[in-house]
C-alpha cells in the first residue's frame, strides 16, 4: 500500500464526530483509491527518459523503464521493479 489509512487517534464518544470521522475516512478511502488507480496507470505507461549523469541518486523521481548512463560507475543502469520494489540496476 502505497498510501496510509486514516488513524483514529482519540477515542470518539460523541455520535456527531464519529459521523464526522467516518465521513472523512471514506473521503480519505475514494482518495486513496483514486491515486492507486492514478499510479497503476502512470507505471504502465512506456518510460523513454534517458539520462546521463554522475550518479542515479542524482535523479529525483525515476519511474520503471527509464536507463541512465552512470558516469562514476562507467554502465548503464535502469530502473527496474522488482516485484513490489523499485531499484536502479546494472544493464548488461
């Protein structure tokens, strides 16, 4: 899950505000639904960045697909997703 669950921090007694906090928790759930179905979106999409840089860190928000040449390790990397993980790694 890449986004958290609304915490419920105090303990509610109040019949208005647990109906205040469910109303926000399904709000916050449609939100979160919508940003996983954003982002499925988003890594399905064909990446064609190609860098050329010092080092991979140097790269703010890779997305799966994109190659960079390394200049400090001398070889292209990609960013690759390895089952839930994402990662920079050596191309052969």
């Amino acid at each position: 899950m890449r986004y958290p669950d609304l915490p419920l921090l105090f303990n509610l007694k109040d019949n208005e505000l647990k109906e205040l906090y469910n109303t926000v928790e399904r709000w916050g759930a449609a939100l979160t639904n919508e940003l996983d179905t954003r982002d499925t979106q988003v890594d399905k999409r064909p990446s064609t960045n190609i860098y050329t840089v010092v080092t991979v860190t140097e790269i703010g928000l890779p997305r799966k697909g994109d190659i960079a040449y390394s200049a400090s390790s001398g070889k292209f990397k990609g960013y690759v997703s390895l089952g839930s993980e994402t990662s920079w790694q050596n191309l052969n």
